[in-house]
C-alpha cells in the first residue's frame, strides 16, 4: 500500500513539475520574442503566431487596442481564422466588456454567455486579459479555444506575465 502512494505521489509530483517546466519555457521564449530588436507590430505577431504553435488549445490569438479617442476596440496582431469583428464597441462581447470592467475574463463555454460576440461555431471557451500601460487598460490579449473548460489559473498567470512585459514595449 504503501509502496503504491509513492507511485502516485512520484507521479503527482512528476506531473506538477513537468508543467511548471513547460510555463517557464514558454515565458522564456517569449521574454526572446520581445527583446528581440523588431517592430513592435512584428513582436506581437510572433506572439500570436508562438502561442497559437504552442500551447495545444490555443485555437485563436490576438490583440485588440483601443481605437483611438473612440470608445471601440481594434483588432491589431492575430494568428488563426479571418474575423469580421475587427471593431469592438466598449461593453460588448467578452472583449469590450473587459475594456471597461479592467479585469480578466475567462469563459469555460460561451454558450452560457448572453454578452458574447461569436467568432465561429467552433469556439468552445475563450480568455482574456487587460493589458495596461500607466494603469491604462490600452487593451488586451484574447484567446479562443475548441475545447470547453480548458482554461484554468495556469494559463491567466502565463497570460498576464505577457501582457505585463508586453506593457513595456509599448509604453
Ligand atoms: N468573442 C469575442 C469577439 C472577438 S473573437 O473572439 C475574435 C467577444 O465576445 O468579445
């Protein structure tokens, strides 16, 4: 009995660690990403283009800023499917309503959501992030994913690393 729960603990820690490895590897590669001397249009491009090769359930990656002096995000950098929804009015879908709540939003199945801007029947659950300059929200990072239930803390602590190295670029 005994022999076995340290089976299973060896595993349990094994499983812990390979993931922690994984996280630092993808910050590693994207602290390379952004102190590479490059537009920062091209830096946020290869972001997207890293994160959507990466990370398995990453299906949709892109940038949206705000527009201007308009009340209205912008679709900036993306990898994946071609979207109409390039503009963005504050407060509505996931997006313009995390341009005015400041905070993260993550939607394990965006059938349940009422306020929610489809971008194809395969999207099962999307996060996103703020992204902030000077305390501004100036925009932020959003991701769709095929599978439902499939974002957990992991991917917001990952995700707001970047936004927060990305801030610096930007300022
Ligand atoms: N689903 C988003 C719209 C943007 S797409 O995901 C690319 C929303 O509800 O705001």
């Amino acid at each position: 009995m005994l022999f076995h729960n340290n089976i299973y603990f060896n595993f349990a820690f094994s499983f812990n660690e390979y993931t922690k490895m994984e996280l630092k590897v993808l910050k590693q590669e994207i602290d390379r990403i952004i102190s590479s001397e490059d537009s920062n249009e091209n830096t946020l491009q290869k972001i997207c283009d890293y994160l959507e090769r990466t990370v398995s359930y990453y299906d949709w990656v892109g940038f949206y800023f705000k527009n201007g002096t308009k009340n209205e995000l912008k679709l900036a950098q993306y990898t994946g499917e071609e979207t109409e929804h390039t503009i963005i009015p504050f407060g509505k879908g996931i997006c313009g309503q995390v341009a005015m709540s400041n905070e993260n939003f993550v939607v394990q199945d965006v059938s349940e959501q009422e306020n929610y801007i489809s971008c194809g029947w395969k999207v099962k659950s999307e996060i996103v992030i703020p992204i902030f300059v000077n305390e501004k929200n100036i925009g932020q990072i959003d991701i769709d994913s095929h599978t439902a239930n499939i974002f957990t803390e992991k991917d917001e602590l990952l995700l707001e690393y970047i936004c927060k190295k990305i801030a610096l670029i930007l300022n």
